[in-house]
C-alpha cells in the first residue's frame, strides 16, 4: 500500500469525524457512514498477447446508496490500493450529496498501468474484470465512470461486455457513464470536471471582485480536468503561466498557450517538450509562482506541509480528488489562502454523469447548451450554498461543505429510519 492513499484515506476520515463531530451528527448515521456498505477486491487472470496469462487486483469499493445507486469512477493506476479507493469512495458518497443527486458514492480500479499495456491487452483486462464484477454493478445498482488511468474507450468496453452479458433493456447502457458519443454518452462529459472547476472559480472570482480577464493561473496536472479548466480559463481572458505534469514543469511569465498545449498533450501524452526552453528543473519554482489562481488537477496529496508555505495564489481549485493534506490545509487557510474543495470544484463530472444516465434511461439526447446550462445551475446552486454556510458559521468552504452534505444524509436516514 502506498503511503499517498493511506494518507487520502486518513484524510477523508479525518474530516469525517471533524464535521461529525461539529454538527452533532446522528450517532447511526456516523456509525454507517464511518465504513463503506461492501468492498470487493478481486483477483481475474487475462491472457497477454505473448500468449502468457497475468493476474490482475481490481477493486470496487461501494460506500452507501441511501441517495440513489452507488455511483463513481474505475481508476487504472499502479497506486489504487484498497484504502486509496476506500477514502475516494466516501467522498463520492459526500460529493453526490451536496451536488444534490440521486445516487450513492463509490470507486473501484486496477492495479496496474495501462501504459504498459497494449490496446488489445488493455481491452481484455477490462472485459475480464467487468465479468469479474457480475452483478456487483448494474445500471439500477452501481455505476461506474471513467478516473485517472480511464477514458470513454474504456466506458465503451464495460458497457459492451455487460450488455453482452445481461443486457436486456434499452437502458442498460446506462450501467455506465463517460461512454463515447456515439455509444450513448452525453454531450459535454469529457470537459465537465475542468468546466465545473472554472464555473465554481468564476463566481468566487465575482464575488471578491477579482477580475478573471489578464489574471495569471497555474495548472497542476494537464489531463482531461486540467486541460478543460485551462481551456475554459483562456477563454475567460485568464493567462496561464505555469504548468506541471508527470513529465515536466513548464514556466512562462508571457503566457502559454492552453489551446495548443492541449493539442500536443493529446499527440504526446504529457507537457515535455512543449517549449523545452521553459522547462525547469525545480518544482518549487511552480508552487511560488505569483499568480491568483492555482488549479489542481493531477492526483491526491501533492501539497503538503513542506510545500504549502511556497504557495502565493489567491485561491486554489481542487479539481482532483484529495490534493490538500490536512496539514497543508491549516497551513493555506492561517496565510489567508482560500480553497474551493474537492467535493464541490469537481463535482461537474458527476453531476454530467448523472445527466448520461438520465438520457440513456429516456433514450434521449441533450444539446450542449442544455448539457452546459443545466450543469452549471448545479453547480452554482452547491457553490452558493457551500459559500453561505462557510459565511454563517465562519469556517472554511471545506468544511461548509461536509456539513451541507452531511446534514443532507443525515436527515434523509433519519426520515426513512434504519429497517429493521
Ligand atoms: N471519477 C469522477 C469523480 O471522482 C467522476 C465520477 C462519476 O462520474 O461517476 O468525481
């Protein structure tokens, strides 16, 4: 197990127990919600294309369904480890709460890196494990998506092997969600998270009065979220003047084009190399950027206690799961840095995956604009009410946040009571 997930899991649970504890939560309630309801690990052997077989770990971790079913992403890394996807699943659990969905939270993966892998092995790994998974998902019962490590090729693969399986009705596309276009995902899926992240920025921004228009943003992470949240903040007038992925960081006081980059890490799969005279060794040098807006895109835990006291943006956007320790936190809030968390910057990809199954159980299409204008009343609906708690109570947006979702849980089981 990695030291990294143990601590997103200490985290997650740490926070629980804060906000637990802060708004009196109902002791069945913090009791139920204090484990996952079931957690799956699973062990599936998959023919290599050498001919010689390898067996792979998936996992999938299914927190509660008293909102809806369970619902979250299939990460595919090296480092998912039962606690990793334990600590993601609960905050899953949180994040459809406070975006007001009728769903559960979950997450699940492999352990093991596709990158390593062929298409056709890749594609085999994930038929095999979704007939690992059986019944253990379904489009009533638990939904997965796409994490890191997955894309809408992957949904495709699930989808096709479940229906093939035990499809029977025209909605059981919908056991999973981030699927294609033309296999039955939504419009407007692979850019929701970035989006969702800038929407949640934009009113933060309007509300302090800091103009976005010739405002200096750093990213951390250039995948799918960042590079949407990048996209959408040059489109907002907003200069992007530091960059860092797996592969390089990336410094240009003048700007850097988020369009192109965007299109050179689709051909080259990582920054390194885009303007290598911009390249620069030190990491520190990207955390001690002078910019109003720090975007975290990449993955949990990458600003820590040794870390934080560099930071000089105004805000920082949690547009991964867990990239704040808590150490950090304390450490980010005490200089007056503001955090818009998790559970809310990103919730945009869940809350258009809940809009992917609602299409596929009506068999309809949205349009974009519809996609778009629904997804962003969503989200500056939670922004508002996570921003009106954290005012009234004077605490963080973190913790605001929790509370809201909490306390949304906690009058649901209270209403329908713990049977038998
Ligand atoms: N993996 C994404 C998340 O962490 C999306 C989950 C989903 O769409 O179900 O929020």
């Amino acid at each position: 197990m990695s030291d990294s997930s143990t601590k997103l899991y200490e985290g997650v649970c740490d926070r629980f127990e804060q906000t637990a504890s802060y708004v009196n939560l109902d002791a069945k309630v913090h009791a139920i919600l204090s484990q996952p309801k079931a957690e799956l690990m699973i062990h599936f052997p998959v023919k290599m294309d050498d001919g010689s077989y390898q067996l792979f770990k998936g996992y999938r971790i299914q927190h509660n369904n008293l909102l809806g079913p369970y619902k979250g992403g299939m990460r595919f890394s090296p480092e998912v480890s039962l606690d990793e996807v334990k600590g993601l699943a609960m905050l899953m659990t949180l994040k459809c709460a406070l975006a007001k969905l009728p769903l559960g939270g979950a997450k699940g993966g492999i352990k093991y890196n596709p990158d390593d892998h062929s298409p056709e092995e890749n594609q085999r790994i994930t038929r095999r494990f979704t007939l690992a998974l059986g019944h253990n998902i379904g489009p009533s019962y638990d939904i997965p998506a796409p994490d890191m490590g997955t894309n809408a090729q992957y949904m495709d693969w699930i989808m096709d092997t479940y229906h093939n399986l035990y499809g029977r009705k025209v909605e059981d596309k919908a056991v999973v969600t981030g699927k294609s276009v033309a296999c039955g995902g939504s419009v407007g899926r692979a850019s929701a998270t970035g989006f969702g992240a800038v929407y949640c920025l934009e009113e933060w921004a309007r509300e302090s009065g800091q103009p976005l228009v010739g405002a200096k943003f750093a990213i951390q992470g250039f995948g799918n979220v960042g590079s949407h949240a990048a996209l959408k903040l040059e489109e907002l007038g907003a200069t992007l003047v530091a960059v860092n992925d797996h592969t390089a960081t990336l410094i240009h006081p003048e700007g850097i084009s988020a369009k192109a980059l965007a299109e050179y890490v689709q051909q080259h799969r990582g920054i390194k190399g885009f303007q290598p005279d911009h390249e620069v060794d030190d990491i520190r040098q990207f955390w001690s950027q002078d910019v109003e807006f720090l975007v975290l895109a990449a993955m949990e835990n990458v600003v820590t206690k040794n870390n934080a006291d560099l930071i000089r943006a105004k805000l920082i956007v949690e547009g991964a799961n867990g990239p704040v320790t808590t150490k950090a936190e304390a450490i980010l809030l005490d200089k007056g840095i503001q955090i818009i968390p998790d559970i809310l910057a990103n919730m945009g990809g869940v809350i258009v995956s809940y809009f992917e199954w609602v299409q596929n159980r009506n068999s309809e299409y949205w349009s974009a604009v519809t996609v778009d204008t629904k997804l962003r009343e969503k989200l500056i609906a939670a922004y508002h009410s996570v921003v009106e708690i954290a005012g009234k109570q004077n605490v963080s947006m973190r913790q605001a946040a929790y509370v809201e979702a909490l306390q949304h849980l906690e009058e649901v089981y209270l209403k329908r009571g713990v049977w038998p």
